[in-house]
C-alpha cells in the first residue's frame, strides 16, 4: 500500500502504465509516493528507470519536505540528500537516460548506505554510499520520489532485520535449538 506524499492536493497522482509506477507531471517536492507502514532499519532493493533526477528514500515522513535519506540517480552522480535539505554524500556515475537501475540501501542503526548498478549487471560486492548520520534515527517510510517529472520505478523490495527479542522471537529460537520436542 502506498501513500502519496508531500501533500494531499491534486498534483501527486500516481498512476501504473505496463508494470510501472509513473509519477506526476510536476508539482515540485510533492511528487513522491511512500508505503504507509514505517519501517527503522529497512534494506530496500528498487528498480528505477533514469528519467531525469529520481530516487528511493528511506526513514521518510509524511509531512510537506519528507525528511529522510533519500538516494538519488543525477546527472553524473550518485548522491545521498536529506531531500531538499542537505547533501550527505555523492559518488560519480554515469547514467544513461532510460535505463533501468537498481538501487540497494539500507539504514542500520546510525549506517546509512546504498549502492547502485545498471540492471542487467551483477551487483557489486562494496557500497558506493556509507555514512553516519543520526538525524533521523526512528521508523519511516519507504518510497520513490523524483525531482523530474513522470518518474519511472519498476519494483521495490523491503526486508527488515529479524527481532529475536520479542515474543515471537523467543519462541522461534526456542523451537530451532529444541528440535526433538
């Protein structure tokens, strides 16, 4: 389930056309589009086609600017924003407009990191992207946003680290360490 983000007026209406998420025309920093569960420590796998200026953000909120990690595919570069507030770090890379890239990124604890490779190609072993950050350290959610109209994303993927503390969690331990009962 997904939920527009960056305001709730007529300008930030997805819509799906032969298997992809298409985003909106224009309307500035409200074409995004965000699951409505939150999630802290995501790993996220997304497809995303180069259609101008687009990324995937994790650890995002709902409010007007979606503060979060944002990975970005831009002209000659990989980059990870707090968008539209701040920089944290660029990789160059050069991407061809109309391909389809997949982005990897993870938040874990204060590890904010992400890779990126043309699909088709195999996933390289190292993070192009690895910071430390802590100014969003809670749950958020998980989406596509992009600076350039009619952004184009094709899947998305989302694990969560297993807790082995809670209820539910004591239990599958128990039962993996006492198979014979």
């Amino acid at each position: 389930t997904t939920a527009a983000n960056g305001g709730t007026g007529a300008g930030n209406v997805w819509t799906i056309v032969s298997g992809e998420l298409t985003g909106p025309a224009g309307d500035g920093w409200r074409r995004s589009c965000l699951t409505t569960a939150t999630y802290k420590d995501p790993s996220v796998l997304a497809l995303v086609k180069k259609v101008g200026n687009q990324q995937v953000v994790i650890r995002a909120t709902t409010d007007y600017n979606f503060p979060g990690y944002g990975f970005q595919l831009r002209n000659g570069e990989f980059r990870l924003e707090r968008p539209g507030l701040a920089q944290l770090a660029t990789v160059s890379k050069s991407f061809t407009e109309g391909q389809y890239y997949y982005i990897r990124c993870e938040a874990s604890g204060s590890t904010i990191r992400g890779k990126v490779w043309l699909q088709g190609d195999n996933e390289p072993g190292s993070w192009d992207i690895s910071v430390t950050d802590t100014t969003y350290p809670n749950a958020g959610s998980v989406g596509f946003s992009g600076e350039s109209s009619f952004g184009k994303f094709a899947s998305l993927s989302i694990s969560i680290p297993v807790n082995r503390n809670n209820y539910a969690g004591r239990i599958y331990n128990y039962i993996t360490t006492n198979p014979t009962l």
